[in-house]
C-alpha cells in the first residue's frame, strides 16, 4: 500500500520544479532579449500607425493616396482603426519624447 503523502510530497515538489524553471527562464529573458523585443515591438507598432497615416490620412484631412488604393486596403487595416485613432488623439509629454527617442 502506497503512503499517500508521498505522492502528495512529489507533485508538490514537482510544481516547486516547474515554477523554479519558470522563474530562471523568465529571468533569463529579462537579462538577454527583453529590451531588444519591447523595441521591436515600438517599431512595430510605429510601422503600423505611419502605414495607416498614409493609407487613410483622408481620415483626419490629409489625403495621400487615392481613393481607390484606399479602398482595396480598407480590409487589411479596419482592426488597427481603433487603436490609431486613440495613439493619433493620446495626449503626449515630455517623458513620452524621451521614451521615443531610445
């Protein structure tokens, strides 16, 4: 007959294990590649914003392409709308300067 405690006692150490693991690899992340990927991302994310501002900067009054460019990309970009409009109207400071220019 097996102690059930010890079968309590293994899993306990075996989710101490996994949750060490995860911790070590999230440490790991944090010292190597982390800020390469937030600044990947940015620029990602720039990227997107400066496209739409192109394609659809009819929008707001500033009108690039023509319509009918525009409209054969209105399916491509018609979730990233919210989300421009609201980075576009953001209220910036001067800490959101700084941030940009690293």
């Amino acid at each position: 007959m097996k102690n059930p405690f010890a079968a309590q006692r293994e899993s306990s150490l075996g989710r101490r294990a996994s949750r060490l693991i995860k911790v070590f690899r999230d440490v790991l992340y944090g010292a190597t590649v982390y800020e390469m990927v937030r600044d990947l991302r940015k620029e990602r994310a720039q990227r997107e914003h400066l496209f739409i501002l192109v394609v659809f900067g009819d929008l707001i009054g500033m009108p690039i392409l023509p319509p009918y460019y525009t409209l054969r990309l209105l399916p491509y970009a018609l979730e990233a709308f919210p989300g421009w409009k609201r980075s576009l109207l953001r209220e910036r400071d001067m800490t959101d300067l700084c941030d940009m220019e690293a």
